[in-house]
C-alpha cells in the first residue's frame, strides 16, 4: 500500500509543494511555474493540483500534510521583536498584524478550508477528507532537506538564513534516520539578514536579488571589510556572531539599514535601476568576504566540535555559491552536500521528509549520489502534447530524432546561435539545470552581453554559469568533485586562462566586463571563476548527449546555461510559457522536446511595450 505525505511551504516566500510516497521524492513543485509570479508566497494551490492529478491520487490518498514551520512560535517572535521596540515600529506592526490575524494566526484552519475547497473541486463526487497536519520547525525542514536526501549515513548539517521561528543559524547531526540538534543563533543576529541589508542597500531586491549582489562582487575589492567588522558584526574565533542592531531596521520597519548604517558608508540606499558605481562594487566585495569569513569559522568549529568528516548545507545562506566553493576548497571535511533547493520551497520537501522519518519513524534508504534525481521533480510535456499545441497556434517546426536533434543543435551553438532548452521534467529549486534552459557556445566573445541584454533583459555585469560533462569537469575546471546543482564556484583551468595586458590591469569595476578572461569568455567572471554544473549522463541523459554532440563538434564538453525566464519572471513550466518567452526575446532557435522552432520561420509578433512592464524588475 502506498503512503503519500504532502509537504507544505507557504504564506511567507517561495510557496512550493513536495510529495513522497513509501519515503521516495517523486513531485516537487514552486507555485510561481503555475501562477507565474515570481517568488509566489500564497497559497499553492496550482501546484497541489498539479500534484494530485500527475500522481492519480486525491487527498484521501494523503496520509498527512506537514507544513514547514511553526506559526505561532513566528508570531511569539513577532510581537516580542515589536513590543521590545514600541512605539518605533507601529506602521511595520499593523501591516503585519492585517496579514496575521486574516490567514496566518489561524492557519490550521485555514488551510483546511483550501484543502477542502480543492478537494470539492478536484474530486466533487466524493467524501470530503482532509488529512492530519503536522508541523515541523523551520530550520528542522531546512536540516531534513539537506541530510535526508544526501548521499551520507551521518554528518553534520549546518543551516543558515534570514530567519525561522527563532532561529537563524542552526546545527544538528544526522545518523541513519535521526537528526539532532546542537546548537543555535537567534534572530535578531543574522547572516541571512546581515546579507540581505547589503542587497538592499546596494538596490536590489530583499529575497531575490541577494545573488546579484554575489555577482557584483568580484568587480571591488572588499575595502569595507573592516568596517563591517568593527560595527556591524562581532565574529567570534568560533564562529559565532553578534550584531550591533542599532545599524538595521528590519525588526522593526520596512526598510533593512537604519540611517546609522548609511552614515557609516557615508551614502544613502543606492535607488533600483541607478547607476552602480565602484563603491556598490567594493560594497559587495567587503560583505562577501565577511559571510565567507563566518561560514567558514563555523564549518572549522563543526568539525572540531563534532569530528564528523561530511557536512550538510541548507538555508538560504547555502545558496551563496562562492562561498561554498571556498568551504570546499579549504577542505576542513572530506565531503560537503548542499541541498539545490535550500530555500523555503526546499523546506516544504524538509517538512515531508521530517513527516517520514521522524513521526512515522521510517528507516532511511541511502543513494550513493543522493535522493533529489538532479532536481527533476516538475511537470513533463510528451512530444504529442506539444506538437498538437504548436499545430493548434500554427507555428512552423520541425520534428528530429535525439540523434539528428543533437547534431543538429551542435551546430547551431557553434554558429552563436542561442537556443531555448526545453527537455524532459521541469527542475526544483532557482537553477535551471538543463531541464528548463537557455544555452549558447561559451567559446563566443559576445555570447554573454547578447544573453544579458537581448534575452534576459538584465544587467550587464550578471555572470552565466557553465554545464560540464562530468567526465570532463577536472579538464576545464581546478576542482575534481561533482557538481550536479550549479552550487559551487570554482577557477577556470589555469591553461584555459588568458593573462591581462599592462593597460587592461589598470581598469576598474565594470571597465573590465568586455575584457576575455580564458578561452571560455561567455563563463569566465573576472575573477577567473565560474560557477559550474556538472552533467551526468544518468540524471540527465538527452542533456548529457547534447553537450557531448558539442564536444565532438568543437572539442568543447562545455555550454552556457542560463535559466529559460526573462527578468522578473519565473522559469518556464509549459510549452506555451517556453514559446512566449521565445517569441518576446532575441532567441534564435527553441526546442520542445523533439520539437524545433527557428526564429526566422515564425509569424511576426508585434513588439509590446506593455510586455515588460508585466514584470517586477527586481
């Protein structure tokens, strides 16, 4: 008999919905695919019934639905956090105070009537049932998503973020079925937060625009690092830290920096869509080495503290991809797993698997590589699916077999064409990992502005990632570890790397954009470094073949990939998402499946001015 439990994350960031059956992952989904809201926090009630109908199954089938924190523990931190402040803080404490009393204080109630709504929607001709809820903790889901999956009988697991209940830094072991708590750093003292206050002053957004700010890091230098260290955070030799939160406004109001903070660095918050200068540049260079400098103090602290030679990563935190390659390059374990999915959509697979292991008390099945089938957890499209809807719009294509297909493609690549990837299950989690995809030749000097500002409609400094085969990794790359989920930064090969001139060393900041780094300019950021994803040809095969159709074309087992969105909007779920984004874009070519589409053949779209404007630059 089969035994479903639903995990549930919803309400506060990226809501997203994970079913396991008998402790196996089989659907992981974000509702912003669906609703095509980015970051989409309301109830995911597109996902569920994607969920429900994939798998044949109603909520009777349901054994329990865990939801991935405790509300009533973040409403004691909320009116704790704005009482210690009182009065400063009202307009930030009715606000959310509206949204509290209308859906989240409340919330196993709420949440059955959604369930029961959806079921008499989905299934009207049978009994209502709604299964039992259970709640985990937050940075509980975060541990479980990060050790369950791994490919480890035991390690430790550190998770960091912005905050949970309480906690914002927390430690645990896992062995075999159980996970453990160490200890913890409570909210208001942060990295997660810390990082965050550094993205919005730097004028990107809180909770999305934190990569950029990873991004813009490698064109400063960290001059400020000291600063921030001297008033902002007091970082123990252990690891653990403090801040100073007279500089910081986000317990308190609706801006991250108090105008303490602005007076240290001696500016105002930077405005969106401004101008970023030097000093943004530096800015971003000081916070990075500060949050490298914490995790890996913490890390040491672990592995001392504990002796356990595997470490788990989960949290927001543990999508910063540079410091995860520092972590890993300073070899303090001898293997480290990062969960691809570490944020909140992440925790909802947390919370089913804490469903699992901890209240049914299930015993654990370990994969060699890991539990997540290289986050391929999402909706497929079968090639009759999409050639009826391509027939129904009349757009001409053409159908290939896999062999031609690759071929074919390889060629297209070599001639910088950039192609609309769309294969197979749609990817968990913010990377595109071949499922879902935009790739180009990494060998073409323009490849990556055209990709930025033709494709992407993004800024110009924003670095693509490379996919590798893994056979190959080692010959392109200083590392000789798998990288199946773009989560490490690593150097380019130093002899695929090209040294500057005299003249060229003297530029500053963006100056240095255009200048080629290595043999593979469209992925090499000026530090030398790219964040890499390696490609197996068990996870996914008709991505694998393709890159090794590229190789035997080129003598190059590496492509740019980049995620198949325009800025501000989610990754593509459906064929038709893939051809509007194709069609409102300088996209040459867009595979479905088997299915080809060129550019030139299509019907004429009249440019929309309005279209961008649909979408949250963020």
């Amino acid at each position: 008999m089969s035994n479903y439990i639903l995990g549930l994350s919803c309400y506060y960031h990226d809501s997203a919905v994970v079913l396991i059956k008998n402790g196996e992952i089989v659907v992981a989904v974000q509702e912003e695919r669906f609703s095509r809201k980015k970051h989409d926090s309301r109830f995911p009630i597109n996902a569920i019934r994607y969920t429900l109908k994939s798998q044949n199954i109603d909520l009777r089938d349901i054994e329990m639905i865990v939801y991935y924190e405790k509300p009533l523990l973040t409403f004691e931190r909320l009116l704790e956090t704005y009482l210690a402040v009182a009065p400063r803080g009202l307009r930030s404490f009715i606000a959310a105070m509206q949204v509290w009393l209308k859906e989240k204080l409340f919330l196993k109630s709420e949440l059955t009537r959604k369930f029961k709504s959806l079921q008499k929607e989905l299934f009207p001709n049978t009994k209502p049932h709604i299964p039992k809820f259970l709640f985990s903790e937050h940075h509980l889901s975060h541990a479980a998503a990060a050790f369950y999956p791994s490919p480890f009988d035991e390690s430790v697991i550190l998770c960091m973020d912005g905050v949970g209940e309480w906690a914002t830094t927390s430690t645990w072991v896992g062995k075999k079925n159980e996970i453990n708590p160490l200890w913890e750093i409570s909210f208001p003292h942060s990295l997660g937060l810390l990082y965050s206050a550094f993205t919005y002053y730097c004028g990107f957004k809180v909770n999305s625009g934190e990569y950029k700010l990873m991004g813009l890091a490698p064109y400063g230098e960290p001059k400020y690092t000291k600063l921030i260290k001297d008033n902002l955070i007091d970082i123990k030799e252990d690891g653990t830290f403090k801040l100073d939160i007279s500089y910081f406004k986000y317990h308190r109001g609706f801006r991250m920096t108090s105008r303490k903070f602005d007076k240290l660095f001696g500016k105002s918050p930077r405005k969106g869509e401004s101008e970023l200068s030097q000093f943004h540049m530096d800015i971003a260079a000081s916070i990075q080495a500060v949050t490298e400098e914490v995790v890996l103090k913490l890390a040491r602290r672990l592995r001392e503290e504990t002796g356990i030679k595997k470490l788990c990563l989960g949290g927001g935190v543990a999508l910063n991809c540079v410091a995860n390659g520092v972590l890993l390059r300073e070899n303090i374990f001898d293997n480290i797993w990062i969960q691809p999915a570490s944020g909140d959509a992440g925790s909802a697979l947390g919370a089913a698997l804490v469903g699992w292991h901890q209240h049914q008390e299930q015993e654990r099945v370990v994969n060699t590589s890991d539990s997540m089938k290289g986050t391929y957890l999402g909706p497929k499209f079968m090639n009759d699916d999409i050639t009826n809807y391509l027939n129904q719009i009349n757009a001409p294509f053409h159908t290939y077999s896999d062999p031609e297909l690759f071929e074919r493609l390889a060629e297209e690549l070599e001639k910088g064409h950039v192609i609309g990837w769309f294969n197979g299950r749609m990817e968990f989690g913010p990377r595109a990992l071949g499922g879902r995809s935009i790739i180009g030749d990494p060998r073409n000097q323009k490849m990556q502005s055209v990709m930025n500002l033709k494709i992407k409609y993004r800024e110009s400094f924003r670095p693509f990632a490379p996919s590798v085969l893994e056979e190959d990794v080692s010959n392109q790359f200083e590392m000789d570890v798998k990288s199946p989920y773009m989560l490490l930064v690593a150097p380019v090969k130093k002899e695929l790397c090209k040294q500057m001139t005299e003249e060229e060393d003297k530029l500053f900041g963006i100056e240095k954009l255009n200048i080629p780094r290595s043999s593979l300019p469209a992925i090499t950021h000026i530090d030398y470094s790219a964040r890499v994803q390696t490609v197996s040809k068990t996870t996914n095969p008709r991505y694998h073949n393709l890159i090794s159709a590229f190789k035997r074309k080129t003598g190059c087992p590496t492509i740019v990939n980049t995620s198949f969105n325009v800025r501000g909007e989610p990754i593509v779920c459906t064929p038709q998402d893939a051809y509007r984004c194709f069609m409102r874009t300088e996209m040459d070519i867009l595979v479905l499946q088997n299915q080809v589409l060129f550019k030139r053949e299509q019907p004429k779209v009249e440019k929309d001015e309005t279209w961008m404007q649909e979408f949250e630059l963020d």
